[in-house]
C-alpha cells in the first residue's frame, strides 16, 4: 500500500509538472488561426495519465544516479517530457477519426472529430508533430544529445514505430494474429513511444551506453506490459472509468492478449513482465526508485 500511495504522489508531482509546461508551450486560443489553437489545447490539456512525461523524469533521475540534476538537464527533460506527451496526443487524435478507429469519447470526453470536426482533428494531429520536435530541437544541452533525441524520437514516432504499428493494427481487423505477430504490432503501436520516452531521460541526462540499455531492457518490458493493461482493462473495466469506450476492441473484432490468451494468461504475462522491468532496474540502485514505483503504478491501474 505504501509503495502505490508512494507511487501516485510521485506521479502527481510530476503530472503537475509537465502540465505546466504544455500550457507555457502550447499556443494561445488568441494566436491566429485562433480555431486550430483552441483545438490543440482542447486535445493536449484535456487530462490523461502523463506516463510517457512521467518516464522521461524518471529516466532522467536514473540516469544521473543519485548526483543532481544540472538547471539545464532539468529544463531538457521538461522539454522532451512535453514532446512524448504532444506526439501522444496527436496520435490520439488520429487513432480517434472515423478512418481508423471512429471512436467518439477520449479521456471522458467527446473526441477532438467529434467536438470540432473531421478536417480540424487532422490539422491539430499535424500541428502537434512539429511541435514536439520543435521542443527537442531547443532542448539546452549539448548538440550531440540534441541530434540523438531527435534521431530516437523520430523512429519511435514513424513507420518503424508508433504509426507502423498503428498501420499493423488498421490491416488486422477481423484476422487471426499469433502472439508474436500481436507482441510485434503491440511494441511498434504503444510500445515504441514509452521506450523512447525512457531513453531521453537518458540521453538528456548523459547516461552511458550501458545505463542507456538497462533502461530500454526496463521500457520494453513496461511498454508491454502497458499494452497487456489496456486489453486487460477493455473487458473488465467500464466506460466510464476508461473515459473511453469500453469492449471496443471485442466488438470491432481486433485481436488482443486476451482474445488471444485468455484473461488469466494475460494476468501472469502481466506479473512476469513486471518481475522482468523490475530486475532490469537492479543495475541501477537506488537511482532507479522512481522507475520501479511507475512499473507498479502501469500494472497496477485501473484505468
């Protein structure tokens, strides 16, 4: 119990944190075109767990293992924090249009199609991108650790990551997928954008090659692990406390772990893949605290 309470005040600090820097970075509702701003905000400011930002920090933490964080470093990782939020949000954005996934309710909300339109929702998908590059390329470190964030986030975020996952998911609805073909499309999908979000805390904190691989020997199996949740939570879980609609990916007929293992495999995938995120960490000592309290608080939520 300690541990999750631990966890959550942890997580709420660092919410708190990133959500202030969206709001600082994010266009006003004023700034022409004023309808496109006010619908960027609308999707990025609209709540939602911040565990991509969440990882960044506590990566960063890790990295520099116990020795404190420089002004700068510090700022970087609010810089790179936000960007995984804002390449989140717009994939969000477009996984929401009638085109992929036509759903009408994010976060406990009506979807950005849905409370705008169709073309609008497109658009601030494609305002989002850039600036989330655009914060990683000011980031106020040494230019070296600029260009390695910018080359790890930009294949995280494209076909070989996140959007080529999303491509895997569109082909495969109504189709049988074996559990390697749902772990690949899973740890493109959801998973690429977490572990990148781990690795920049690492690069912006100067972590070595070999704390670099300790934190993406954790992400991968946090970053499925997260995915497991999700499926796990479609068919237990009601919509509103997703805040999205729930039994969607049953009823629009798309593989998943439980689909495919049944709902008690799914939940000892689950553990063994905590127990592996958390042996990953042992390298790291007591640095890595605030990694091994998030790996509770993704396997743990309920929602």
């Amino acid at each position: 119990m300690a541990n999750k309470e631990q966890s959550q005040q942890w997580l709420e600090q660092h919410i708190e944190r990133v959500e202030r820097v969206l709001e600082q970075v994010m266009p006003q509702p004023t700034v022409v075109p004023a309808s496109l701003h006010e619908a960027m905000r609308y999707a990025v400011l609209g709540g939602g767990k911040r565990v991509r930002a969440a990882l960044v920090y506590a990566a960063g933490e890790a990295a520099v293992q116990g020795s404190e964080l420089s002004s700068a470093q510090a700022k970087a990782l609010d810089h790179a924090a936000a960007a995984v939020e804002l390449i989140h949000a717009y994939s969000l954005v477009h996984d929401d249009l009638p085109c992929m996934d036509d759903d009408d309710l994010r976060r406990g909300r009506p979807t950005v199609h849905v409370a705008y339109d169709e073309a609008t929702a497109m658009l601030v998908g494609d305002a989002l991108q850039p600036l989330a590059f655009e914060l990683v390329a000011n980031m106020p470190v040494a230019p070296a650790l600029v260009i390695q964030a910018v080359a790890a986030l930009s294949k995280a975020a494209g076909s070989q990551g996140m959007v080529g996952g999303q491509a895997i998911d569109c082909a495969s609805v109504d189709k049988q997928l074996n559990l390697e073909q749902l772990r690949q499309m899973h740890s493109l999908k959801t998973g690429a954008m977490l572990e990148v979000s781990v690795l920049l805390g690492g690069i912006v904190a100067g972590a070595s090659s070999a704390t670099r691989q300790q934190l993406i020997d954790y992400a991968k199996a946090v970053g499925l692990a997260f995915q497991v949740v999700d499926d796990i939570l479609d068919v237990t879980a009601d919509t509103a406390t997703l805040g999205k609609t729930a039994g969607k990916d049953a009823a629009d007929n798309k593989p998943t772990y439980v689909s495919i293992m049944g709902l008690a495999q799914s939940k000892q995938l689950l553990a063994d893949l905590k127990d592996q995120a958390c042996k990953a960490l042992l390298p790291l000592g007591a640095g890595a605290h605030s990694l091994a309290l998030l790996a509770d608080f993704i396997v743990d939520r309920d929602h």
